[in-house]
C-alpha cells in the first residue's frame, strides 16, 4: 500500500471517529440541559476530542513528517512547541470548568490553578508524545515493508509482522486512553493483543510450516493452536492477577482463548497459505524468466542453427562423393546434433533419452578428431535402460564439453571418464578429466560461452532441492559429481 493510501485512510478513520464522539457526547446530553452542565462537562470534553483531533491532523500529516524529512528542523520545531504550549494551555483553561468542584480543596486560588494548568501540560504532553509514537511506528512498518520488496527474507518479514501488531495495539490503546477507559480494560487489551501478536507470528512461521511438512491439515494445526493457547492462559492470568482485580484474571482469559481460537488461527492460516501462494507463483516466474535467459545466452552463443544445419549437409554430400569416410561420419553426427537442437532444445522436458544419444554423438565426434592420438583416454559408462525419465535439456552436455575442452592435449598424455545411471527417480552423473592449460594465442583460452554458471543457474532454478553438485579441482585433474532428483 502507498503511502497516499495509508494518509488517505488515516484522515477518514481521524474524522469518522471525531464525529462519532461529538454525536456521542450530543446524544448524552439530551434536552433541556443546564448551563452548567454545558459548562463543566459538553465544552470541556467537545474541546477535548476537538484537540485530540486536530492535533492528531497536524502532527500526522505536517509536523512530524517534515521534522523526519526536513535538514534545517526549525520551523517543525516552532510548530511543535507552538502546538504544546496552545493544548496546554486550553486543556489548563477548560480543566478549571470541568473539575470547578476542587477548588475548595486548595488553599488558594493560585495553587488550584497551577495544578490545572500543570494537568493540562500533562496531558498535551502525554498527546503529542502517543502521537509521535504512533507515527514513529508507521514509518517503521513502511520501512520494513520497503526492505521486504527488497529482500525477501523471512526474518524481515517476520519484523515486519510484529510491529504491525505493535501498531495495532496502540491504535487501540490510543482510542482507550482518548475514551478514558480503566486500567483494567487498558491491561486486558494489552495482554490479549500481544498474545495474539505473538501467536500469529509463531503460526506463520513455525507451526503452519511444521503442519504441512508433515502432510496435516488445519484440523491438526488448530488443536496444536488451542494447547499453545490454554498453556499461555497461565502467565496472562498471572500478570491480570498481580495488576488488576479479582475477577479480571478470568476476563483476560476468557478474551485471550476466544481471540486466539477464533481470530488468531483463522488469520495466521489466511495469510500463509496467501503468502505461500505468492512465493510460488514468484519461483515460477523466475523459473521461467531464468529459462528464457539460459536459451537465449545459449543461442546467442551459436552460430545460426539453420545456416548452419543446411551447410552441414552440403558438407555431408561431398564428404561421400570424396569418399571421405571419417569426415562424413562426422558431419552425420554433427547434423543429428543440430536436429536435436533445432527440435527439442526449446522444450521444457524432453526424455533422458534423447539427451543421452545428443551426449553420446557429441562425445563420439570428438572421438574421431582424437582417434589417432594413443595417448588419449577416453572411457565411457552410460546406462540404456533409462525408464522413461524426462530431463530438462541441455543439462548434462556443458560438463562433457568443458571436460573435452580443457582435459584433452594433442600433446600430452590425457584422459577423460563419463559415468551416468540411473536408480529410481535419481540420476548419477559424474565426468573426471585431467587439465592442460591452453597457451596465451589458444582463441579459447578467454571463452568461457555458457559454461558451468550457465548450467549451475540452470539448475537451481530448474531443480531447486532436488540436486547436488560437487565440484572439485586441483593443478592437473577436474572432477564433477551431479545428482539430480526427478
């Protein structure tokens, strides 16, 4: 919510407030009235929700906002000692009307109205400072709220709860205070919204998450709930007793089981299954986001696939009308490689398979450039039998290439091992190769294309929790180890 909003929410709740007051204190009144009684109590207290109000107007929408805002603090400073001294002093002026009976009880006129107009400091003192408070705690929620669009983490969220429920109850405290109610409603307040606060924080956070990791539904969650709220009806109806009446333990009681069962509950079980939503539909359109950057970092690093394809097929002609056995081998593996691309790279899921048999060519190609090299090793162990599984494509391939890229050395002796199989739903990969370093006019020495951050991005967007990579490299060998989860 903007701020805007929250001003243009403020003022109207501010005013509809006021003026059930006002109506409230004119229909207490009644007919035929005394003078007196307007005097001591209607003017008294018409004065009173009148100060409450605007200085609420003044302080919320004017002073305090350019007190925080504003580097030369003069002017928002005049102002507020302005509107101090003024609510002192009427609140002093109408005290001598409203309490006029305690007179007598002084033993001069200066004293009684010294204690009067003391009182009404006070009491624009006590004003302006919940005021302040409460503003001080909306500026602290907006700020939690902006940091949260920031940074989705669970602990700012879980700050940002809190003080909402801490300006909850000062609202609250604040229209008990303004309507003069008891401690003890005061007290009762108190405890029960803190309870509930904290209940509502402790649900979101822990105890709806450890129901649904354990398959429940909310029948479990409420009983779990309802336990936690007759254990905490001990230390409440403790504190009720040490500071309020007799029967107000029972009361605190009473309101803190009805609040948690029926709205505490309730809530916390809203607002987590909105939020979980929330989070879920953000994973998937990062996922996709995170799909569609891969593919096109990934064919932006090609050459034009149709271009391509159509001249390795030219290629291929003439390769046979050569009689060039190897190379048209190698141009037919290559274009089944550009088929595979052109047809199934773009799809979500496509099967193991069909992965493995793009793998299987790739690694087959290099074979024929390396064949008349005896001190080159390359041992393959790829399983046939891969039960229907369905692979994101272009996962595996990355590993192979950096593998041949950097293990293979027409120079020196060099090896390269692929494992893959399958148990369940889990696949084992694992590529070990030795390492040469390319030298300074090598053109592939600085390219890196997609690479492993490609693939590792990939991942963690694709299989979240469902996959392990172990990468490990030394001066001459590198070594990976991925499992991954269907």
């Amino acid at each position: 919510m903007k701020l805007k909003d929250i001003a243009k929410i403020e003022f109207w709740v501010a005013t509809a407030l006021y003026g059930i007051a006002v109506l409230m204190l004119i229909s207490n009144s009644g007919e035929g009235v005394s003078s007196t009684y307007l005097s001591s109590f209607f003017l008294p207290e018409l004065f009173r929700y009148s100060i409450i109000y605007f200085s609420f107007l003044l302080l919320n929408f004017c002073v305090l906002p350019t007190l925080f805002q504003q580097k030369d603090k003069s002017l928002p400073i005049v102002l507020l000692t302005a509107l101090l001294l003024t609510t002192g002093i009427i609140t002093g002026i109408f005290n001598t009307y409203k309490e006029a009976y305690m007179f007598q009880q002084f033993d001069s006129l200066t004293d009684a109205y010294n204690y009067f107009f003391l009182k009404g400091f006070k009491y624009s003192i006590w004003l302006i400072l919940t005021i302040s408070i409460y503003v001080c705690l909306k500026k602290l929620i907006v700020y939690f709220n902006d940091a949260d669009k920031r940074i989705q983490d669970a602990n700012n969220q879980m700050k940002l709860d809190a003080v909402f429920g801490a300006g909850v109850w000062f609202v609250g405290l604040l229209l008990l205070l303004a309507t003069g109610a008891p401690f003890e409603m005061i007290l009762c307040w108190t405890l029960v919204t803190f309870a509930a606060t904290a209940t509502v924080v402790y649900s979101i956070y822990h105890l709806i998450p450890l129901v649904k990791s354990n398959g429940k539904s909310f029948k479990s969650y409420f009983w779990k709930l309802f336990l936690l709220t007759i254990i905490s009806c001990i230390p409440l109806g403790l504190i009720a007793m040490l500071f309020g009446h007799r029967i107000l333990p029972a009361v605190v009681v009473l309101v803190h089981t009805g609040t948690q069962v029926i709205v505490s509950a309730a809530l916390s079980w809203h607002i987590y299954k909105k939020r979980t939503a929330a989070t879920t539909e953000l994973t998937k359109l990062r996922t996709e986001l995170g799909q569609s950057d891969a593919s096109l970092s990934f064919l932006r690093s090609q050459i034009n696939p149709h271009f391509l394809f159509n001249a390795l097929n030219t290629l291929y002609g003439t390769a046979l009308q050569e009689k060039a056995e190897r190379t048209g081998e190698g141009i037919q593996k290559l274009g089944d490689m550009m088929r595979f691309m052109l047809q199934e790279n773009h799809q979500d899921k496509i099967s193991l398979v069909r992965d493995i048999d793009y793998l299987n060519n790739y690694i087959a190609l290099q074979k024929l450039r390396i064949s008349r090299t005896s001190d080159i090793t390359i041992e393959t162990q790829i399983e046939d039998h891969l039960d229907n599984l369905q692979i994101a494509p272009m996962l595996l391939i990355p590993f192979v290439e950096n593998a041949f890229k950097h293990g293979i050395s027409l120079q020196e002796p060099s090896h390269i091992k692929i494992s893959l199989q399958t148990q369940a739903q889990t696949l084992y990969f694992d590529v070990y190769n030795s390492i040469h370093l390319k030298k300074d006019n090598d053109p592939e020495k600085l390219q890196s294309g997609i690479g492993l951050q490609n693939v590792k991005r990939r991942l963690e967007l694709l299989y979240p929790k469902q996959h392990e990579l172990i990468i490990r490299e030394n001066a001459k060998e590198f070594f990976i180890h991925l499992t991954l989860q269907f």
